[in-house]
C-alpha cells in the first residue's frame, strides 16, 4: 500500500500482452498444476500501453484470485480477452468458472481494503484494493460481473 502511494507506477511502455501472460502463467506454473486450470486467452489487441509493472500485478492479482476461488466441483477455467471496447478503450477481462461472489450483498465492500468473502482461502484483502487503486490512479476503471456459483469478471478499462 505504502508503494502505491509513492510509485504510481510511471513506467509507460508498450505491454505485449501474449509475453507477460506467459511470464505470470510461468511464475505460477505450480498453482495452476496442481489445481488443473485450464487458461484460454483471446486477443484482439496484443499491446497496450501501460506501466509494465501495474499490468503484472493486475494481471497477477485477477489470474490468481481465479484459481484460489475455484469452484470445488469442477476444473478451474479462466479466459482472459483482451479487445477494445465501444468507447475505444484498451480493456481486458479476466473470467472464472468460479465460486463466485454476491455483488447485492459485498459490491460495495469489494474493493474496500482488508475486504475478504471467503475465509477458506489464504489472503489479506489487499488485492483487490491495491489494483482498483492503481487501475483509477491512471484513469482506467474496473467492472465487476458475477452470478454465485457460477463465475465472476473483472474488466479493466485502461
């Protein structure tokens, strides 16, 4: 958080998407392993210009979020799209096949800080916070879509 503050992640350069998809897939080629994710990406853009380290930790946060809420019935799916939208913003959208969350009760503490839904994952309730502020620091927003036990999206406009 203390980093978020000081570095708003100023790094502007032209993200090639398929390479760091593959980076954060390599870096968590364990996780994804052992719980049999399979990842579908489908681009319609293949670049888009971003903080080089802001796009990992987005994309990080969501891709993991994915595969620790995975739906304990049936194998983790997670699609990730990247295409521009009708207002001709760079977005990208990370979907699950997951537990997903119930956006009437906890949508307005989703990206509050040490917010957590699920308490039989690990975690701190950063994520989420961290990357909604970093998304909106560089004008960008995020949407969530999501039907429980069914899936959630997150689509980040850039």
């Amino acid at each position: 958080i203390i980093q978020l503050e000081k570095n708003p992640y100023d790094d502007i350069e032209n993200i090639d998407l398929p390479a760091i998809l593959k980076e954060i897939i390599s870096e968590n080629e364990l996780m994804i392993k052992q719980h049999h994710v399979e990842i579908i990406t489908q681009y319609e853009i293949k670049s888009i210009e971003y903080s080089f380290l802001g796009m990992k930790s987005i994309l990080q946060n969501l891709i993991s979020n994915s595969i620790k809420y995975s739906h304990p019935d049936r194998s983790p799916l997670v699609e990730i799209k990247a295409f521009i939208n009708n207002e001709g913003r760079a977005c990208i959208s990370v979907k699950d096949n997951g537990l997903g969350i119930d956006l009437e009760r906890n949508g307005n503490n989703l990206f509050r800080l040490f917010k957590r839904f699920h308490s039989h994952v690990e975690g701190s309730g950063i994520g989420l916070y961290s990357i909604k502020q970093l998304i909106e620091r560089k004008n960008g927003k995020i949407q969530v879509l999501s039907t429980i036990n069914q899936g959630t999206e997150f689509i980040v406009t850039f």
